[in-house]
C-alpha cells in the first residue's frame, strides 16, 4: 500500500479511456482504491493526498485529482 503503487495505478489510467472513465465516475478517494485494486494495485486513500496537484494532472490527466482535492481538502 504505497505511494508507488499509487503512482503505478496512474500510469496505467493514462494510457487506459476506459479506467479514466470509471474513475470520472468516483465518488470519493475509497472508490478510487477500490477501482485501482480491481487493477491490481494497492494503496490507501491517504495515499491520494500524498501527491501534489502537479502530479495528479501529469499522470492521469487531472482524472483523479477532482476526486482527491474534493473529499481531502
């Protein structure tokens, strides 16, 4: 449950329409994990807020970052 793990999962939503959407639909940083571990990757929620804005747009293209930044702030 790291932070590289998390970083991972975004890597492969970048390059994944599908996922994106699926996490488009994400109520909360909770679904996010629960979506990524369907995908084999682990990490927390906590893990979310970890990363910097930056981050989240430059690895999925700002797909995440809705979701963290509304439920962390």
């Amino acid at each position: 449950m790291s932070l590289e793990q998390l970083k991972a999962f975004l890597a492969k939503v970048k390059g994944d329409s599908n996922l994106q959407e699926k996490l488009k639909a994400a109520k909360s940083p909770e679904d996010v994990v629960g979506i990524a571990k369907e995908h084999g990757h682990e990490f927390t929620a906590d893990k979310i807020a970890e990363l910097s804005e930056e981050e989240l747009e430059g690895v999925a293209g700002g797909i995440v970052i809705e979701c963290s930044i509304k439920y962390l702030d």
